[in-house]
C-alpha cells in the first residue's frame, strides 16, 4: 500500500509473526510482519526491493470496511488477499503491477489484507473462501 509524500527511504524489515491459510491442498504457513500503525500501513511494501516466498505483510483494520490499495513505490509484484473478519478470504488480487496508481479495491469490507509475493496464490492454491488463521480474525 502506498501514500503519495512519504520519504523515499526503505522500510525497516520488523518482527514476523505466524499467519496460516487452510486451503484444499492442505495448511500454507506464513511469518508475517504486521503493519498496525496508519504510518506503517501507508508505507507498506513502498521501497522494499524484495519479499522472500515464505513471508509477508499484514494490514489489520479496527473494523471491517472497504480497503483500497495501489502499488506506487513498490517495486515488488504483490499477490493482494483481501481477508473477513472471520477469516475467510473475501478476494484476491493476483499480481499488481509495480509502481502503479491504479486502485486496487476489496470489493467488500474486509478486515485486513495480506500481501504476498506475486504468483503465491496461484502456486499454493490459495483462493477466495479459503480461510486465514490469525489471531483478530474470530469465527
């Protein structure tokens, strides 16, 4: 996620936390690093040359609402996953294009987005309806 005005330094690697999805091919772990400030959640991926396989990025919300994302100063092609407040997987953007401003919308409220690195869903079979463990969704 990007906000025009932000410095153009990189972003600091944080603390990952654990993050599953259950799909129909069986368990995909994550370790996640979690944005939960609004500075934090406005730089996002901004700047950041890479994201290992294994990895990536959690955006929680307060509360469910419509989240609009785009991918200026983010070099790194993203798969977007667009996650309910109970987890489930609300829909998926499947590979945004770097340092691009076109808007990249949930659709419907969604309690948090998880980015990953493009092609991720695909390759893991990760798909709308599909649910993410983590601590703030509840069933």
């Amino acid at each position: 996620m990007s906000v025009a005005g932000l410095s153009a330094s990189p972003a600091e690697d944080g603390v990952f936390e654990p993050l599953s999805i259950a799909t129909a091919g069986g368990q995909r772990d994550f370790q996640v690093e979690v944005m939960r400030t609004e500075d934090e959640q406005r730089r996002g991926m901004m700047f950041r040359r890479s994201l290992e396989p294994d990895k990536g990025m959690l955006f929680p919300f307060t509360a469910e609402r419509i989240a609009s994302f785009w991918m200026e100063n983010t070099y790194v092609s993203l798969d977007m996953i667009f996650i309910r407040g109970d987890g489930t997987i609300q829909r998926i953007e499947k590979r945004a294009e770097p340092l691009s401003t076109r808007t990249i919308m949930s659709g419907a409220p969604v309690l948090a987005v998880l980015e990953v690195v493009a092609g991720t869903a695909d390759k893991l079979g990760i798909k709308p309806g599909d649910k993410v463990s983590y601590p703030i969704f509840k069933p």
